[in-house]
C-alpha cells in the first residue's frame, strides 16, 4: 500500500524566496544612503533637537534702545551687552553700551559701585574707538565716558586731571573728525565746565544749538542745562532740563536734576527769608522727585536715589520724620548698602534721635550684621515674616564723600558719654580717623577743614573732661555739636545724592 510521507508539522525545511530577498536588499542599500546623507548633513535626523533661531544684534539693540527710552537703564545695559555678544565687532554697539553704561552710574549710591561702573563704560568706549578710530561719534562718548571718571570721590587729584585731559583730547579729535557733530561739542562744553571753563564752555554751547542736529539729542539740552546750573542760573538750567525730558521722557535722572536745581534756589530763599518762606520752592522739588518715583513704579525699578533725594530735602525743611521714612525706604530696596545707614543716621542726628544715629552710623562705618543691621534701619529687631531680614554690611572707607558720617558718630558718642557709660575710647578712634584723614588729602577738605576740626576739637575736650574727672558740662544730648555739624555738612549730604 502507498503511505503518504509525514508532513513536517514543527520543523520546515528551510526554502528560499527571491523576491523576499529582493526586498530585503532594497533595505540595506536605502539604509546605507540615508546614514550617508545624514552625514553630509542634507538630511537632519528626527531626534536632533529643533534648532533655536539667534535673534539679530538689531533686535537686542531695539529692546536696548526701548529700555532706555523706558528709562530702565539696568535692562537697556543687559541689551546691549547681548548685541555685542551676538556682534562684538559693531562699533556703533559698543559705543551706545558705552553712553548707557555712563549715565547709570548717576542712579547708583556708592562711590564703589560708581566707579566700577564708569570703568565698565569706559572699557565699552575703548573697544568703540579701537574698532571704528575715525568715527567722530565713538570718540565723542569716549570723551563722554572718560569725563565722568574724573570724579575726585573716588580718584585723586592726580587721577582726575589726567581723565579730564584724555577727555579733552578726545573731544578735540571727536570735532576734527566731525566738525558738526553736536555730541561731541555738547560734551567738550561738559569737559570745559569741570576744567572751570565756564565761559568758555558757554561759548560752545552757542556753537551746538547753530547745529540743526543738536535739537534732536537729549545729552544737548542736559549738557547746557549743566552750564547754567554751574553759572548759578537755576532757573535757567531747570528750563533746558524740561526740553531734555521732552526728548526722554521717562529719564529719572532728569527729573532729580529738576529737583536738585528748586531745592538749591529754596535753600537760598531760605538763608535770606526763613524756611517757611521757601517752602513753595521746596515744594516744586518734592514734585519732581516724585516724578521719578512714580515713574520707577510704573516699569519695575527699585531705584533708592529719588527716595533719598525727597529725604534730604524734607530734612532741609526740617521735617525729619518723613525724611527718616523715605530713607528706610531706600534700605528696603538696598538694606546691605552702608551710605544709606548713613545717610538714616544724619537725619537722626539732626532730629535729635541721637541713639538711633549711633545705631545707624555705626552700620555705615564700622559695618554691622544680624540684629544690628535692622537695629540700624531704625527697627526694634528684624522680622523676617515682614521682609526684614538681618543683613552683612561692609563699611565705609573715609573719604570726602563719607567723612561726614565719620565725625558726627564720634561726636555723637562723645557727648553721650557718662562715667557709668563711657564711650569715649571708641569715640577717639572715630576722630583719630578724621584727623588722619584731614591730612592724609588736605586738598579735599580746603571749604570745610576748620568747621570738622572744630567738632574733633569739641569732642575731644568732652572726653578729656571725663578722663580727668572735671565735671561735664550739662550734655543730655550734643545740642551744642549738632549746630556745628549742621553747618558742617547739610549741604553734603544733600549734594552726595541727587
């Protein structure tokens, strides 16, 4: 009989198929030209991440621009820092960094930062000069830059001369290059001014405003507004500050010059007729400075200046609890910057709060830490549930800017010393200070030399009463030494800020 053979139910032979072979070659083959072209780059593969367009130097140069035009000039520095990354050979870039960078330097309080900043700016003109040497307008805001570093706060004698002829060479080179430029004359008339050119300066200015261009530059207006204002014609530079604020509206540092130049014509009314005289002159000030603080709050910024520059001048008013308020608002925005203690601690001493100055002058100075630095912004103790939290404060070099702080807290604790409670030993290292100081730079202090040595003199004889048991005279409170120091540095705390 015939069997049919088993067929295979778990094992098939193996047998081959050409079009399954065929298929499988196409395969390969394709795989092999994509890995390819994946290579040569013409075809991107799918798991790459999606490329980030790079945003142009022109758009980072708009946002500057606005910023500035906003008048946060922290944000329109970041800008520009961003487009010379992008564009670091743009000349024209570095040499507007340059311009912002300079006119922030006003908004901040330190001498420190100050000078770190104009350095900064500096450094940006330099790259602008060095990338574009026959570009008048480069050379104009070096001219610019190098100007504002020659500040005797936080350079010497020596120092300052030497950025003021650089400056002057620069301007000079600025108009050889450009005749017609109105930056670079507007900003020779500045240099001219802080050589004590006055005149001269003047003459300059009548030279710009011939230039159909220089109605168009806010720098213009500000620059002649800084001559009059140097010529003692208030008024006058108060006019040609409100034609620069028509061109930069929202620029505080306008509106505080505004503010600086009725206060100091208040203060005149004041010498002649009395406070209450000048308190409508006062009161035009306080607009402006408020100005700037409202125009702060509208884009954000925690600018302490225009609330220090209402403090003094309530303080000049003599309404030193407001005053002493706006100062403690200015700590909130900076409560690790010393000069603001110090500038809480003078509107104590002048209010006869004479503990509370200690408590704050001695943060300014000396520096402070924990539950003393919210002690010396005027608190019982820090409440950190209330955003007062104890704070480093590093201290503040003597200077002619800080000197101030220096005499009143070692006269302060002078004459607050008692037998029981002697505080004279530190109060005598505070005037040792002083004294060293006064002749270490006899050239800072020519005005006001013979009033601070009175007040070192006064305190000294204080302690050497107590040190030798004489009887002391009936000192409750400095009120002898605070006429003096009134005298001695009203003007300079009201001048140290806008």
């Amino acid at each position: 009989m015939n069997v049919n053979p088993r067929r295979p139910l778990f094992n098939r032979r193996p047998q081959s198929n050409i079009y399954r072979m065929f298929f499988w070659m196409v395969l390969l083959l394709g795989g092999v030209w994509l890995l390819q072209q994946m290579d040569k780059g013409a075809i991107k593969s799918p798991f790459e991440a999606t490329a980030t367009p790079t945003r142009s130097p022109e758009s980072y140069i708009m946002e500057g621009d606005a910023n500035f035009t906003a008048g946060n000039l922290n944000a329109a520095i970041i800008a520009y820092r961003e487009a010379v990354r992008v564009d670091p050979n743009n000349a024209e870039i570095w040499a507007k960094l340059a311009r912002i960078q300079t006119y922030s330097s006003a908004f901040l309080i330190t001498n420190n930062e100050r000078k770190a900043r104009l350095l900064e700016a500096l450094e940006s003109a330099d790259k602008a000069v060095e990338l574009a040497s026959d570009n008048s307008t480069a050379h104009a805001i070096r001219a610019f830059t190098l100007d504002w570093n020659a500040n005797s706060n936080f350079h010497t004698t020596e120092e300052v001369q030497d950025f003021l002829a650089r400056a002057e060479q620069e301007a000079l080179l600025a108009q050889q290059l450009d005749s017609k430029n109105p930056l670079a004359l507007a900003y020779y008339a500045e240099i001219l001014v802080d050589q004590q050119k006055w005149n001269q300066a003047e003459l300059i200015m009548e030279q710009v405003f011939e230039l159909p261009e220089a109605a168009e530059w806010m720098d213009v207006y500000r620059v002649n507004a800084y001559v009059q204002e140097t010529l003692g014609q208030y008024n006058l530079a108060i006019s040609e500050y409100e034609k620069a604020i028509k061109i930069e509206p929202n620029f505080t540092f306008l509106y505080s010059s505004i503010g600086v130049n009725y206060r100091r014509l208040a203060f005149d009314v004041a010498v002649t007729r009395g406070v209450e005289a000048a308190r409508p002159v006062y009161e035009q000030s306080l607009e402006y400075f408020d100005k700037a603080v409202q125009i702060n709050e509208q884009i954000g910024v925690k600018d302490p200046g225009p609330h220090l520059s209402i403090a003094n001048t309530y303080s000049q008013l003599g309404e030193f609890f407001i005053a002493a308020r706006n100062v403690q608002t200015a700590l909130e925005y900076e409560p690790t910057n010393a000069d603001i203690y110090g500038q809480l601690g003078v509107i104590y001493f002048r209010s006869r709060n004479y503990e509370g100055s200690v408590l704050s002058l001695k943060c300014a100075i000396y520096g402070c830490s924990g539950e003393e630095s919210c002690q010396g912004r005027g608190l019982e103790r820090c409440f950190p549930d209330l955003g007062e939290n104890p704070v480093d404060v590093q201290r503040l070099e003597i200077s002619g800017n800080t000197i101030h702080y220096y005499y009143i807290y070692g006269s302060v604790l002078a004459a607050l010393s008692r037998p029981a409670e002697n505080r004279c030993p530190e109060a005598m290292q505070t005037m040792q200070e002083v004294t060293t100081e006064l002749d270490a730079n006899p050239d800072n202090y020519v005005d006001g030399r013979e009033t601070i040595i009175s007040i070192v003199e006064a305190g000294e004889e204080i302690c050497a009463s107590l040190a030798s048991g004489t009887p002391l005279p009936d000192l409750s409170a400095p009120t002898e030494l605070s006429t003096e120091a009134d005298a001695g540095m009203s003007e300079a705390t009201a001048t140290s800020t806008p």
